[in-house]
C-alpha cells in the first residue's frame, strides 16, 4: 500500500502555485473513480490525498492550471497537466510534483 504527495511550482515566476485544483483518480473496471479533488496550500504542495493507503493499480493526478494561470492574468496553452501513473503493490511513497509554466509542463518522481 502507498501514499502519494504534490508540489506544485511555477517555474515562470519562480515561486510556488498556491490554489491549484487538483483531482486524484483511480482506473476501476467501471472507469475512473475521483478519489479526492483538494486545492495546493500556500506552499504548493498537498499531501491529503487519502485517509487509507493506496492499493496498487492505475491512477490519475490531474492539475488544473489554465485555471490557475487565468486567475494571475497569463494565457497558457495547456489548461490541464495530467500525471497517469502505475501503483506497484509494495510502491511506498509517491511524490510527483509539477514543474509549471504557460508555455510548457513536467513532472518526475520526487522523494
């Protein structure tokens, strides 16, 4: 069983990106399941995900910054960056932060 956290840094200001939403969901066999829609904390960062561990399987962390960038006056190309990402069984702690900008967005897994 795992957990998972969230930080969320835009990389155009050089600052973190407070009030994002974000949307956990996990692949069940009747689609998607939103476990969690939560906002960043002042510092970016959320890791109130769920109360229980996650079990293995396929999941979705999606941001939804053209929100963000709408709500600080800048336009942006991508209004959603999405992480699709695989839970092993004995996977520990996940950490996927967003590295953001109008023009562009990346992710790695973080410690």
């Amino acid at each position: 069983m795992s957990s998972l956290s969230t930080h969320i840094l835009d990389a155009s200001l050089g600052k973190p990106a407070s009030g994002v939403t974000l949307r956990l969901e996990q692949q069940t066999a009747q689609g998607w399941e939103v476990l969690c829609e939560a906002l960043t904390d002042a510092d970016g960062r959320y890791n109130g995900f769920s109360t229980a561990p996650l079990a293995a399987g396929r999941y979705r962390l999606t941001a939804e910054i053209g929100l963000y960038f709408a709500q600080t006056l800048r336009e942006t190309l991508y209004p959603t960056a999405q992480i699709d990402f695989v839970v092993a069984p004995d996977g520990g702690h996940y950490h996927l932060p967003f590295l953001i900008s109008p023009w562009s967005w990346s992710t790695y897994r973080g410690s």
